[in-house]
C-alpha cells in the first residue's frame, strides 16, 4: 500500500493506496469440487499414455498411505474415490475364471470321449504345458497380461487339446491292431504327423494376418493373436512330445465294463454315441443319392443366414457396449450464467440423484465440463456429476438406459438447463460421441446451416440420444472494431490498447509478493464497480505519449453481440460437428439409418448442402469403417493361407476347394447365434468369424484326409466317403465339443467387460455347432461332386505314388565324365 508509484509536480509522493483499493484477498473461485456433496478438493491423476494404469494405481495407493502417517496429527483425509484399474483387475479375474472353467468343461468331455481318467490326463496335460510355457512367448514379445491377452489363453483352451486327441486316438487304434504302446504310440505319431502339423497351421495362419498388420484394429487384436498362435503352436510340439511319452509309458486299452455308475454312464454314453453315428451314417447315404437337393438346401440357408445381416436383424458396431457402473451427467446454464447459479441448480440435481437407491457414490466438479478428448474446459456455466452405480446383479437396467431415465428426470427438475448424460468407457474417460457427423465448409454459417439440418434428421431416428452440436452459437460478447488511423493520429498502438484493455477487465498477474517459501500474485484490474456493462468499456481511458486521456469510444466501435461458443476445423476448413450418443441400437444401425435419410433428403430436395459444403464421418463409424476393412482382408487372407497349406498337404489343387466349401457352413450358426443372443457385428465378432475359418477347416482336413487313405487302398469314392465318416466322427466330435464347451463360460460371462466378450465366443459356438452337423453331410457330397468331374475330365487317373517313384526300377546306364578316346 505504501509503495511509491510516481511523485507530483509539486512534490508530494503517490502511493498505490492512494489511488486504488489494495487487499490481502483470496483469489476468485473457478472451480468447485464435491464428493457425495460434502466439499473437498479433487486430485485427478493422469497415466502417461505408454505407463500401465494398475502399477501407476498401486504406486499412488503406496503415496497415499505414506501421506496418511505423515500428516495424521493433522487429520488428513485422502480418499481414492475413482479408480480405473480396479475395472482393469476385475476384468482380468473375471477372463482367469473363464479359463480355469474352461479347462474343467474340457476335462469332463475328454473324461466321457476316452474311458478312462488315465487317457483324459494324458490329454490333459497339453493345457498346463502349452499355456504355461505361452508365457516365455508373451514376455519375449514384450506383452503384459491385459484383457487381449488373457482372452486368447481362455479362448485357445479348447484348441489346445485338439492335437493330443487326434494323436491319441490314432495311438489307440494302431494298439487295438495288437501292436505294443511303444510301437503304437511311435507308427501311430508318424503316420498322422503331417496331418496334425496341417491342421494346426490352418489354425496359425488364420491369426498371422491381423498380427503382422498395421492400423487401430491391428493395435487392439494383435496381443490376442500372437498368444494364440504361440500356445497352438506349443500344443503341436507337446502332441508330438509328451503325449508319445505318456502313452508309451502309462497308456493302455481301457475295456469299460459296467461294474460301477462311472462305468454304467461310458456304457450308456457309448450306446447314444453309436446311435448318433448310425444316423448321421444314414443321412449321408441319403444325402450321397441326392445331391442337387443337399447342395439346394445348405445354399437356402446360407442365404438366410446372409439376410439375418443385410435385413438389419443383426447390427453393426465397432465396439460393444460395455456396462461399467457409471456415467457423467452434464449440466449447462446459459452462457451468462455465474458460478454461483451453476452451484445452485447443481446441489438440487444432486439431492434428486442422492434419493436413487441405485446410486452409491456422487463426485461433483461445478465450474469444469469433461470435453470430447477427455480434456477438461473450465467455464462457469457448466458442471459434471460423476454417478456411480451399485453393481450390475443389484440394478434392473444396463447403465445407459438408467442414465438416459436420469437425465430426462433431471430435465424437468431442472428447468431452463441442459442436462446430457455421457457414458464412461472401458478406459475409465467419458467416452466420446460415439455417432459423429463433421459438416466442412468454407465459413461457419453455412457449415452450421447444414449441421442444424442433419442434427434434425438425426433426432427422427430411433436408438440417437444426446444430440448435440459441437459449435453453438449465443455466447454473448462485447466487440470492439478499432479504427487505426484514429488510433495511431491520437500517439496509441495497438499493443498498448490490448494490453490496457487485458488488465482492465481480466487482470494481470506479472507481478509477485514473496513472504518467505511461498508466492502470492499481485493481481491488477478495475474494480468491479468499473467493468459492470459495456458503458464502462466505452469510457476506459489511455494515457499517450504526451500524457493526454484518451476513451476507447474516440477511436472504436463497441456493439454487443453473440459469437460461437469454439472454432473448430478439420483439414484447414472450418468445420462443425453433430454428436450423439446411441441407446438401445447398435452404433453402426443408427449411422447407417442416418445417412440413408441424409442421401434421400438431399435427392428430393428437402435438405440440401450450401455450395462448399461437404461432410465426413468421424467417431465410431471412422473406426469402423477402417477397423471392418482391415479385418476383412485379413479374412481373405486367412482364407489363401488355409488353401495353400492344404494344397502342400494333399499334393493337389483341386481337394483343397472341398474342405475350402465347408467354410461358408460357418457362417450360418455363427449368423444365428448372433440373431438369438442380440450380439451385433464388431471387430470381436469379425475375429470370430476369422476364428472359425481355421476351426471348421480342421473338421473337414480330417475327413477328406481319411478319405483319401481309404482310397489308395482300394476302396470306391461312396465306400470311403461313409468309412471316414465312421472312423473320423469320434475325433471330430471330441475336438468341436472340446472347443464349444470351452468357450462357454466365455459366451454365458457376464461380470466385468463381460459385453465384448460375449459375442465373440456365440460366433464360434454357433459356427462350431452348424459346421459339425453340415461338414459331416456336405463336405462327402461336395468331395463326390468334384470326384465325378474329375472321372469325367480324365485328371482322375491314378498316377505313381512319391513313394513307388522313389523305389521304381530303371535300366542302368554308365555315364563317363571325360570321353578321352572320342574326337570332338
């Protein structure tokens, strides 16, 4: 107060308190924070992008307790009231549940399939050896075990014993012939070797694709993938490895009598086994006598499976939705509105959310609204209520639809405010528009003109909530147009008249006062009672070079108005967004929907584009349209890759294509089991599917191997057709029951991100089943269609064998190198 700023002409000294009101104050309120509406200050801690959030989450649990102890006399309180790993970590439980489910489901189907508790262990212990030496593979590669990760191990359980059951079951076989288990299980392993190897490759080079690939889709599979192939591989190397080993040692013949119930039970389950077999039996005769009719039937239903997809009963999204107990609910004033207001209607919308019983917890920032990028923007009309819910077994609705119940209630609470309710993503951040529209053009008001038109058409379509503009105009502004030859003709620059203006109405805070180890600023500007209205701008006053007062009002125009709330662009154009939310619907129906309405509006004339005006999308259907892209040329990949390695196992061109016909078979349960369960296409569906392809390949490999066998022993097309079918049922049926009960507890999960699981595991469990009933009867058909026109195009003929080339007598010829007698 008694700093001297300047001294009068006659002398006498001017302080700062003689010419203004200085006060040891606190500084103006921005923000206000609440928890479970008691007042508090709020910490949000912020992971670096590449850190991993449980081990930042335990390091700032250990810095919290240590605050405690420190600071105990003081009665600190510090409560962790948000916690993203916690989801993290029961997510990932809940996926090791799966898994040792999993591997308990798939013990009880080898345990029925083989007899004998001593065979099942000796299947069995592929699973331990492969998924734990899977871990040397997961941390050469620098993985961790997230959700992807862990998600491939639970997801491979069923493939993992695939190759032991065939092995094994070939090793049975040959002992049945009388041979000793150390020569059954050595010429049994040999002689189903390279089948084995081709039937797990099928399954490895169906994920190769995605791994090697780049893009969003790539990042989020990839770990998925990799673990995968490296367990599948690892179960190969112990089919060939410990499973030999066992078997020679502890493996012999069970012969089941009925002595006890567990005996009684394989006796009967043998009995319905047999059953089963004699009626597929007779449904391939039949089907071997009609096969124009065979073929007709499995085309109608791939078709119907097909039109499950394009007739929207099945949708399509990027990501499923997942229910995390919690959301957002935004409130916004009008743009004039002080802190004090939004303070005011957000303590009565928390009293209307403290009487829900479904509520736990309320974590209130007043002042500070969640952006689109999970940025905070500080502005006085805006508050955020953080509603945390009791847990999905307690709560009769999904958290979107009890969000969206509140945030209608809310609004006729509260009136004369906006109330929107957003969603909280599996990453812990209010999760972005998921359905987002971005209109360009070469100047706002023609950007926002279409966006308003859009926004309407968008509000018609059911399943969009939320919709909102990313620019809205309204906020109210003071404008200020300086004239700058009357500026620069009174001895004022621009420069000047800024910063005045700055430290008039918003305060400069250069200056610092230290008293001891702490630093106040000095903040400098009007007094309130001299910055009320826009009279008070007009009239502030400049000090030229030759010391004369100068108005503002001498030498600008000052208006009052309204502008934009923010300037947004994309790719240097001016651009506007419409956003919404989807309830309900799935994401990729509802922008389907939209901008068919769009296309039909713009063709009769009823919405039409300004010129320069252009729109792209953004949001989900960006990713989806990227992600779905990549994914669908892994497919074909993966399909290539399928028929290749079965080109290198049959030596042929043209028996791969039969095996290659049992693929689309999958797409009919797949399909269906999407329909039935309300799963929507996504890029854990599409993995599925990719999934499958490698599966269902196997059943058929095995079938048409055997065929082949019987073949070159003589046998005729039909003959072999059925005896394949006979002797190969057992194995397939073990290795698909095996796959679908493993995946099971997967399909029926329902705790923590259980949601993207789900449909993943129905596509393989429904693409399992189909394919099992129509391999076993369209494969054979398919194999003696292609049979008959081989016979009639004469590439039928039985060539020599490798093997009788190799050993085929010759005439022996002496060759000399040098001829030294001959003349050239």
């Amino acid at each position: 107060r008694n700093l001297v700023i300047t001294t009068s002409p006659d002398g006498a000294q001017i302080r700062l308190g003689d010419v203004a009101d200085v006060q040891d104050a606190q500084k103006e309120t921005e923000k206000l924070a609440r928890i479970d509406r008691k007042a508090s200050i709020a910490i949000q801690i912020i992971k670096q992008s590449d850190a991993n959030a449980v081990e930042v989450s335990k390091g700032v649990h250990t810095i919290i307790d240590k605050l405690k102890l420190e600071y105990a006399k003081n009665k600190l309180d510090i409560k962790i009231v948000n916690d993203s790993s916690i989801f993290t970590l029961q997510s990932a439980d809940a996926v090791i549940h799966d898994l040792i489910l999993a591997v308990i489901l798939v013990a009880f189907v080898m345990l029925f399939f083989l007899h004998s508790f001593r065979n099942a262990l000796i299947v069995m212990v592929s699973i331990p050896a492969s998924l734990i030496a899977t871990f040397i593979g997961i941390d050469l590669f620098g993985f961790t075990l997230n959700l992807m990760s862990l998600l491939g191990l639970s997801l491979v359980v069923g493939i993992l014993v695939d190759d032991a059951i065939v092995v094994l079951e070939n090793i049975q076989r040959h002992m049945e012939m009388g041979k000793n288990k150390v020569r059954a299980a050595s010429d049994a392993t040999r002689e189903i070797g390279f089948t084995v190897v081709s039937i797990t490759f099928v399954i490895v080079v169906v994920f190769f694709p995605i791994a090697v690939s780049t893009g969003l889709v790539s990042n989020i599979l990839r770990q998925f993938c990799v673990v995968v192939i490296i367990a599948t591989l690892l179960s190969l190397l112990t089919s060939f490895t410990i499973v030999p080993l066992l078997f020679s040692r502890y493996g012999k013949l069970e012969h089941i009598e009925g002595k006890n119930v567990f005996g009684r039970f394989i006796l009967w389950f043998e009995k319905q086994l047999k059953k089963f077999t004699i009626w597929i039996t007779g449904i391939l005769t039949w089907s071997l006598n009609h096969k124009r009719r065979t073929i007709l039937a499995v085309v109608v239903l791939f078709v119907g499976a097909m039109y499950l997809a394009a007739g929207g009963f099945i949708g399509s999204e990027f990501f499923p939705k997942s229910d995390k107990g919690e959301f957002l609910v935004q409130i916004e004033l009008p743009k004039d509105a002080s802190l004090e207001q939004t303070n005011f209607v957000t303590q009565r919308a928390e009293a209307y959310l403290q009487k829900q019983p479904e509520i736990i917890q309320l974590i209130t920032t007043v002042g500070q609204s969640t952006g689109d990028f999970g940025g905070s923007q500080a502005t006085a009309y805006k508050s955020e209520i953080n509603v945390r819910l009791v847990d999905r077994k307690d709560r009769s609705s999904a958290s979107d639809i009890f969000a969206t119940k509140m945030s209608r209630a809310l609004a006729k609470e509260l009136v004369g405010t906006k109330v929107k309710t957003v969603p909280i993503s599996i990453l812990g951040i209010a999760e972005n528009a998921p359905i987002q529209l971005v209109v360009m053009g070469s100047d706002l008001d023609s950007a926002l003109k279409y966006a308003e038109g859009a926004q309407k058409v968008l509000a018609t379509i059911p399943g969009a909530t939320e919709i909102k503009l990313s620019v809205e105009k309204g906020t109210p502004e003071i404008n200020v147009q300086v004239d700058r030859d009357k500026m620069s003709a009174l001895g004022l620059t621009l420069q000047t008249v800024g910063s005045t203006m700055q430290t008039a109405f918003s305060g400069n805070t250069d200056g610092k006062y230290r008293k001891g180890e702490y630093e106040y600023d000095i903040n400098i500007q009007y007094q309130s009672f001299n910055r009320k209205d826009v009279e008070d701008v007009k009239n502030l006053n400049f000090v030229n070079a030759s010391g004369a007062l100068i108005k503002l009002s001498q030498f600008a125009t000052i208006t009052e108005g309204s502008g934009p709330s923010q300037l947004e662009r994309l790719n240097k154009s001016t651009s506007v967004s419409v956003k919404a939310q989807s309830i309900g619907r799935p994401t990729g129906t509802v922008v389907a929907e939209w901008e068919q309405k769009l296309k039909d509006m713009q063709a009769n004339g009823k919405l039409t584009a300004p010129v320069g005006v252009s729109y792209s999308w953004a949001g989900d259907q960006e990713n989806q349209s990227e992600g779905f892209g990549t994914l669908g040329i892994a497919l074909l990949a993966s399909v290539l890759l399928v028929y290749l390695i079965m080109v290198a196992l049959y030596d042929s061109f043209i028996y791969p294509l039969v095996v290659m016909f049992s693929l689309p078979l999958a797409f009919i349960g797949a399909f269906l089991a999407l329909a039935l369960t309300n799963n929507s296409i996504g890029i854990f569906t599409i993995l599925g599917l990719i999934m499958l392809m490698g599966l269902v390949a196997k059943n058929a490999i095995i079938l048409v191997d055997f065929t082949n066998h019987m073949k070159s022993e003589g046998k005729s097309t039909i003959e072999a057709l059925v005896l394949a079918n006979h002797a190969r049922l057992r194995p397939i049926l073990m290795t698909t029951i095996a796959m679908i009960f493993g995946m099971l507890p997967i399909a029926l999960a329902s705790g923590a991100g259980a949601e993207w699981k789900n449909g993943l595991a129905w596509v393989i469990v429904g693409g399992l089943t189909s394919s099992l009933f129509l391999t076993l009867i369209v494969v054979p058909v398919v194999y003696l269609i292609f049979d008959i026109m081989l016979d009639k195009l004469g590439f039928n003929k039985q060539g020599k064998t490798i093997d009788e080339l190799m050993v085929e007598p010759y005439d022996h010829k002496d060759v000399l190198e040098y001829d030294l007698e001959e003349k050239h």
